[in-house]
C-alpha cells in the first residue's frame, strides 16, 4: 500500500489496519503474539535462517534450539527513521546461564537487517551492563561488537526464507 494511501487515513483507522496486519501475521505464523512485531518477526527470521526450532512462549530464558541442543536468546531492534539506539532490550537471569548463544539483529525501518551477530554466552556476560531498573542485563548492538573474540556476523545468513508464498494472493512474493 502506498504511503500517500496511508496518510489519508484517520489514526483510528491506521491503529485498526495496524491491528489487522498483526492478526495476518499472527495467522501466517510469523508472529507468535499481538505485541511490538519486533521480537517475533526477529524469533522466526533467526529461527528460519539457522534452522532453530522455535521454544515455546513460556520458555524462560531462551527463545530456540538447534539440532545439537544449543540453546539461542534472539534478541531484536529496529531502528525508527532517524534513530541512532543500539540498546537491546534487558537479558534477565544472566547467571543461570539459560542460553548458550545471543543472537542479536538490528533492523533498519524497513525491516532489513542492517547487522546480526551471534554472541557465546560468556562474552555477552562479560559485556553486558547489571541495570537494576529493568532488573537485567544491557548490550548495546554496535558495530565494534563483531571485533569481540568468539563473536560471528551473522548478517548475510539472515535472509528472508524465499519463495514466501502468499495463501491470499496465491502468488509467490520476494518479501515478507
């Protein structure tokens, strides 16, 4: 839909069409919750892209498993336009060592991913900042992280899985 569309739209009606992507979504099982699209499309992209088996909501501490056991926390940001945050949201229960690897992906606005990293547990540990106010870890997602020994760019390896075919349209699309 063009954005010149979009703009003749009242509020109401753009929080409704929002609401109404995020159902789709949800049906098409690229989210797993009405929440912020963020973290589930990151989940399933990661878990897509690496062939992840995806834990279930109510897991603690972990969002995905390999084939080998290894247990993956995904953690996603998009950018807005003109934002310039790197801040992840908190990694909680960091001394219960819950998962083995971070994944961490930085969308630009339009959803492509500017950078993605994979992290072992031990350097995120070492990394990440105790803030008691969101009772949690912080890592900034920076460029100079990928010079961090143990750290993998992931980058080119997360792609949206293609051909994604349309169930409405019955045709095949390049993108999500």
């Amino acid at each position: 839909m063009p954005a010149d569309t979009l703009s003749k739209h009242s509020v109401a009606q753009l929080l409704a069409l929002h609401s109404q992507v995020l159902t789709e979504l949800k049906s098409r099982g690229i989210c797993r919750s009405a929440n912020n699209p963020t973290g589930d499309y990151c989940e399933w992209l990661v878990a897509a892209s690496l062939g992840l088996t995806l834990a279930d909501n109510s897991s603690k501490g972990f969002d995905g498993v390999d084939a080998d056991g290894v247990r993956y926390q995904i953690k996603g940001r998009r950018r807005a336009p003109g934002s310039r945050g790197t801040q992840l949201s908190a990694i909680r229960s960091m001394d219960v060592r819950s998962f083995d690897i971070l994944v961490a992906v930085m969308f630009s606005a339009d959803w492509s991913v500017q950078m993605a990293v994979k992290i072992p547990h031990d350097v995120v540990k070492g990394l990440a900042t105790f803030k008691p106010h969101v009772n949690g870890h912080v890592l900034h997602l920076r460029p100079a992280l990928k010079q961090q020994p143990g750290v993998e760019d992931i980058t080119a390896s997360l792609v949206v899985p293609a051909p994604i075919t349309d169930p409405l349209a019955g045709r095949t699309a390049d993108n999500c």
